[in-house]
C-alpha cells in the first residue's frame, strides 16, 4: 500500500511564489502524469515528493505519515538526462545504489552478497533491454539506453514510489515508445506507484490513470509573479481503457506552448476525445468555472 497526500502545499522562491494550495490524494499504484506551462512548478512539485526541497508550508504523507526530510530509497527518481554516473560500467551503475546504501568500505557486500547483489543488477539490465550492454560505459550507449540505464539503477532500489521529470522528453519517437511498454510493464508487475512530469499530452493520456495540469488560475499582467501555480485540472481515467486512446491528430502540447488559452484548449480536447474513460473531473479549474 501506498498512498501519497499531498496537503495544502505552498512553495516560495525569496518572496516569488511557485507552488499555492496544492492538495491531491494518488492512491496506492496510481500512474499520474504531470502536464503544464514551462515554469509552473512541476519540477519543483516532483523535488518536494522527493524531499530534495522543503514545502513553504503544507505537506506531503505516505500512507498517513509525513516523508522524511531527505531523500529515502523509497523514492526513486529519473530525470530527463545525465542522471547515471559517466565513469561506470552499466552493471556498476546500477549496484551503486544498493552499495552506498549499505554505508562504508567494511559495511559495503563482499563475497556472496556481492554476487547476489551482481546477478540482481545483471537481470535488471537485462528486463530493461540492456543485456548486451553490462560492460559499457553511459558514453558508450545512445540516449535511450541511457535512460533504461537509469530505470534499472532506480528499480534496483525497489521504491514505492518513482518519480520521473521528462524522463523520455530527448527521446526519438520511436524510442519513446518503446520506453512506454518498458515503464508500464514494470509499472505493472512492480505495483508501484509513479508520478511523471512531461510536455507532452499524448504521453500523458497514453499513460496516465491521472492527469493533472499545473498551472495559475490567478494571473495579473501587472505582476506575473504575484501568484503560484496549483493543479488546475485533475483527471481519472479508466486505468483498464481498451483499446487505448486515439490520438488527437496534430494537437501537441508542449515545452513552446505559452499560451495558457491554448494549453487548456488542447487539454480539453484530448479530455473530449477520452470520452468514456474519464472516471472523474477536478481541479481548481473547474471550480473557479462552477463559482
Ligand atoms: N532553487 C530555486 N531557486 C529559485 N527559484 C527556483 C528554484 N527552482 C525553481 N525556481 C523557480 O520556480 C519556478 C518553477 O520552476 P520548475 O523548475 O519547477 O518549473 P517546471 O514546471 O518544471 O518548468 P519546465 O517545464 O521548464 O521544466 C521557476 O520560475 C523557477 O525559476
Ligand atoms: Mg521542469
């Protein structure tokens, strides 16, 4: 069981606000994808679920208890790039973790656990379709492998969580998709929970059980900064969808979008298009729609 509450969560940068009144509760193996404007927070969001930044005020549980203050292995990340370490191999890459977090040099595993440990990393490599490449450095593979590099290295962990920020966003299409069967099918067999962060709308309706979009539903031309961004628009769609999505043609959403009309247009087209597959429509959005 996992389940992440996020309570009222504020952030501010000095005086900026980034973050206001963010409030969501994902249930236990939830795949949430997070859309929005460049800016709008959404790094800033994943960090806090991460606890590599501290809310302003507010904040965030797992399974009713507040997260730590640093960083725990039940908490794996992925971000879009260069987050393996460029002078190990593929196969220590992903052992690394497992060995820092055993502590020292005398605690680190020798001998059988270390094997154990080794044939754990291999087979790992192996589920991510890098079994040819344990003995390669990340220079040596392309950006896609790189990226199931750094799945392995997270999963070797085994979180309850894994949060990634656009893990696929330098990724061709074709490669794109293919890491889409990888992460659903590990997202499948290892229950886990997932929050993703991506520009892009077909990703996230292709993946989601959740949608939500950052953004601000306050805004003043005078003073762009006077106000944080919260989730403006929440979605649950049927996580047993058959068949899956069509695609919108030619509507993109993407990092260049910075029309804000625009951006919500194409979000509620793709909502449209789900048709039936919606479970569930929040976020604040909607309300300041019903006032
Ligand atoms: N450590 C920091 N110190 C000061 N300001 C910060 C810091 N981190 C982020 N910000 C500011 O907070 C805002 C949100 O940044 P964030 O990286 O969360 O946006 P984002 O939604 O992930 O954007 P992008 O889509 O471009 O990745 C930005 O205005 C950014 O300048
Ligand atoms: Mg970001």
């Amino acid at each position: 069981m996992t389940e992440i509450t996020v309570d009222n969560v504020f952030k501010s940068y000095a005086m900026t606000p980034v973050l206001e009144r963010v409030s969501v509760t994902l249930p236990d193996h939830e795949f949430c994808t997070i859309l929005g404007p460049s800016g709008a927070g959404k790094s800033t969001m994943l960090r806090i679920l991460l606890s590599m930044e501290t809310p302003t005020s507010g904040q965030v549980l797992i399974d009713g208890v507040p997260i730590d203050d640093e960083p725990q292995p039940d908490r794996g990340v992925v971000f879009q790039r260069y987050s393996v370490f460029p002078h190990m191999t593929a196969l220590k890459n992903v052992m690394i973790g497992p060995e820092l977090k055993a502590g020292n040099w005398f605690t680190r595993p020798l001998g059988a656990k270390r094997r154990q440990l080794r044939n754990r990393a291999a087979s790992l490599l192996e589920e991510v379709g890098l079994g040819h490449a344990i003995d390669k450095f990340p220079s040596q593979l392309s950006g896609g492998m790189q990226q199931r590099l750094a799945i392995a290295q997270a999963m070797i962990m085994e979180p309850k969580v894994l949060l990634l920020d656009e893990p696929f966003g330098a990724l061709d299409p074709a490669t794109k998709r293919s890491m889409h069967g990888l992460i659903l099918d590990l997202w499948e067999r290892n229950k886990m929970t997932i929050v993703m962060v991506t520009h892009d709308i077909q990703e996230a309706f292709t993946l989601g059980t959740r949608i939500l979009m950052i953004d601000k539903v306050r805004d003043d031309p005078h003073a762009p900064a006077a106000y944080g961004s919260t989730i403006t628009h929440d979605l649950k769609l049927d996580p047993n969808r058959r068949p899956p999505l069509a695609v919108v043609t030619e509507d993109t959403m993407d990092a260049s979008e910075d029309d804000p009309h625009s951006m919500r247009a194409i979000f509620a087209r793709w909502t449209e298009n789900a048709g039936d597959a919606v479970l569930e429509k929040g976020g604040a959005a909607l309300k300041a729609h019903a006032d």
